[in-house]
C-alpha cells in the first residue's frame, strides 16, 4: 500500500465525529491512485484540457506570450573581476609592491619636492643677503648730508622750516627707527636660516680678525661720523656736502682750492 493508499484507508476507517450529522467525505467522491497508470493518465489529459480551455481566451494568450518575452537580467558577484571598471592609469607596475617599485613610483615627486625646497632657500638666502646690504647701506647714510634736502622739502610744502638741530635729531631718530625694524626683519632671516646666520657671523668674525690696522673701507661708520673722523686717511676721505653715504672722495676733490679754481679755468 502507497502512501496515498493509506491515507484514504485511514480516513475511510476513521469514526465519524459525534457532532457531525453527515459523514465527513461524500458518498460520490473520487479518489484517483498515483500509482495507476490509467488513472495518471487521465489526470495528465484532464490537466493538458485545462491548460487549452484556459490558453482559447484571447487575452488570456496575449498575457502569456508577453510574459514568455520577459527575461530576468544576468548577475555577476561584486568582486568578480570582470565586473571591476578598469581604472585611469592601472597597469602592472601599480600592483607591485616591492621596494624598488615604490621607490619607482614615489623618485620623481619626492625629487620635485626636493627641488621646490632648494628653490625656496636659495630664494630666502638672496633675500637676506640683499637686506644685509640695505642695513649696510642704512648704516652709511650721511645724516648731516640729508638735512638740506629736508628743509627744501618742508618748505615746498608750506611748513615752517626747522632748525638744523632739530632736522639733524629728526634724522637720527628715523634713521635709528629704521635700523631696528631692519636688524628685527634680519632676526626672522636667521631663524629661517640658521646655517646662513652662522656662516654670515664666522665670516664678520673672520674679517675682523684678520683685518689690517689701515683699514680700506669706501666710507666711515655712524661712529666715526659721530666722532667727526671720517676714515684713517683724512687727506683721501673727507665729510663732503655732496657725500651723502661717505663714499670715497676722488683726489681732485682733496687737493686745494686754487687748484681747483686754475683747473676749472682751464675746462671753461
């Protein structure tokens, strides 16, 4: 007995339920056996039946063929690897990993780097060498040279002109006020550049060492302007109205007056 045969056979046996005044399955009911051959048969005929009494409806056809035509879109898992875009600039090398590749890959940013680095120093340490020759400059500037031109611009403009004392202390005071800002701007240098700020004050400690006792400079110092001696040679170097900077005094302009008068002559 299958086991469709014994569940007919255990419903057919089972005692009716009291409350049930009609028996649980009709009088006229079909049982078809999966195991007859006839019967799965007809089973098959009748199913075919159905399918074409269903599929002579029109509409019913079209539905089915549309439906046929719907195709369900092929899959591939995200980590396969044709289904991974290819990248700008993928290729074997960026895949490897090794020492030599990586020093390959990151050479030529690190060299620009580099270079960008020197740039910028290079570009520093021509900066402060300029700004030492702008205090220098400073330095040498003829405060007593630059009175006239003061009270001739004060006069243009309208304002009282001032006593030479109070141009003179005026000048001094400007020209200490500009020193600081300088030597402070000079301070930022070296800290930018402390190898360069070593090298300038071996080098100034060098030349004071080795320097001779006549010294050669173009022009004397603040201090000396200060002290109203110009250089070691006073016959060579002298406070001239026309040096604002104490530059060096060319020999025509050291020798006596009548000389200059006889050769001014001799040029008219």
């Amino acid at each position: 007995m299958t086991g469709a045969e014994g569940d007919i056979a255990m419903l057919l046996d089972a005692p009716q339920a009291i409350t049930s005044p009609t028996p649980f399955l009709a009088p006229d009911t079909i049982f078809h056996l999966s195991g007859s051959t006839a019967t799965s048969h007809s089973a098959q005929d009748d199913r075919i039946q159905a399918i074409l009494a269903f599929l002579s409806d029109p509409e019913k056809a079209r539905a089915c063929a549309a439906l046929q035509v719907i195709e369900t879109p092929d899959f591939k898992p995200a980590n396969a690897p044709s289904s991974l875009a290819r990248t700008r600039g993928a290729s074997a090398v960026v895949d490897d990993m090794s020492d030599a590749a990586f020093r390959a890959r990151h050479a030529k940013p690190e060299r620009m780097e580099k270079r960008l680095r020197h740039q910028e120093k290079e570009t520093l340490v021509r900066d402060r060498r300029r700004h030492l020759n702008r205090i220098a400059a400073l330095e040498r500037v003829n405060v007593a040279r630059l009175v006239p031109m003061l009270a001739a611009r004060e006069q243009e403009q309208g304002r009282a002109v001032q006593s030479e004392v109070a141009y003179t202390e005026h000048l001094s005071l400007l020209q200490e006020r500009l020193l600081a800002e300088a030597h402070a701007t000079l301070q930022r240098y070296d800290t930018l550049l402390p190898g360069e700020a070593r090298a300038s004050s071996g080098a100034s400690a060098q030349r004071v060492k080795s320097r001779a006792p006549l010294s050669t400079r173009l022009g004397p110092s603040l201090h000396e302007l200060s002290n109203e001696v110009c250089t070691l040679y006073p016959d060579r170097t002298r406070q001239h109205p026309d040096t604002a900077f104490g530059e060096r005094v060319p020999d025509y302009l050291t020798r006596s007056a009548p000389f200059e008068e006889a050769i001014a002559e001799f040029l008219a």
